[in-house]
C-alpha cells in the first residue's frame, strides 16, 4: 500500500512566497535601523540635557519614547522570527501546509498572513480550546476565591 503523499507547495507557489517573505523582512530591517537612529538621537538629546534645569516632564517623554520603541523593536523582532521560520519551511518545502492537519493553506491566507503556520479551522480550534481552557482557569479562580471568602466570614465570626 503507498503511503498517502504529503502536502506540498508547487515550487512555483514556494519562490512566489518566498519572494514576499524577504521583501517583508528587507523591509522590516530597513525599519528596525532606522528605529535604532532615533534611539541614537534620543541618546544624544538626553546627553545634551544632561544639566541642573533638566526638566523632569521632559525626562519622562523620553522615557515613555524610549519604551515605546523597546516594545515596537520586541514585537518586530519576533516578527522577524516568524519570517526566518517561514523562509526555513520555505526550504524544507513545508511552508504553506497546516502543522496540524498536514493540508495545504489557502493562498488567499497565506498572502494575508505569509507567516502563518495552521489553517483557518485549525487555528480557530486552537482558539476554542484555548478560550475553553481560560474558562477554566477562570471558574477555578474563582472558586479558590469564594473559598477564600468563606474563610474570612467564619473566621469573623
Ligand atoms: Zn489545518
């Protein structure tokens, strides 16, 4: 009996993504050394300051900036992960196919979403069970509270 053969991209379809993907990425580093310019700038117009009449509303901007680019660069960065994960499936050839269910993604999706890794159904499955699993965390929760609250009354009492 032959084994069921595996899902695969055309390699059409596989330089087509793969072209999207290095775009996006020659994109984001593009991105990431300008954000790294102005934290350079920033640098040097806290240095500037750096007197007796340093304002310290001014001092908080900076800092609020500064955080600001911290967490755009984090999440770009992870962005830039999932970028080098996809061009690496790209390679195997397992790029475009579901990790769970093993079928190919929808075009239309992986154009929206390049990085994507599970179809709709799959990820929305994913989603439900994880919704199901913070409901119990939550009811749990909420139990050891009232537990919680029980004890406080007897013990006042
Ligand atoms: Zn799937």
């Amino acid at each position: 009996m032959a084994e069921k053969k595996p899902a695969r991209m055309s390699d059409a379809d596989l330089k087509f993504f793969e072209e999207m993907l290095l775009e996006k990425r020659r994109q984001l580093v593009t991105a990431q050394s300008e954000s790294e310019k102005a934290n350079v700038f920033q640098g040097q117009k806290a240095q500037a300051g750096d007197g007796a009449d340093s304002d310290s509303a001014d001092s908080a901007t900076d800092y609020n900036s500064l955080e600001t680019n911290f967490s755009l660069a984090a999440r770009e960065g992870k962005y830039l992960v999932y970028l080098e994960e996809a061009l690496t499936r790209i390679r195997k050839g397992t790029f475009g196919v579901c990790k769970v269910c093993q079928e190919l993604i929808p075009k239309a999706r992986l154009i929206a979403v390049p990085t994507a890794t599970k179809c709709v159904n799959c990820k929305e499955e994913t989603k439900k069970k994880e919704q199901e699993n913070n409901r119990i965390e939550m009811a749990k929760l909420f139990a050891e509270e009232q537990r919680k609250e029980m004890m406080r009354k007897n013990a006042g009492r």
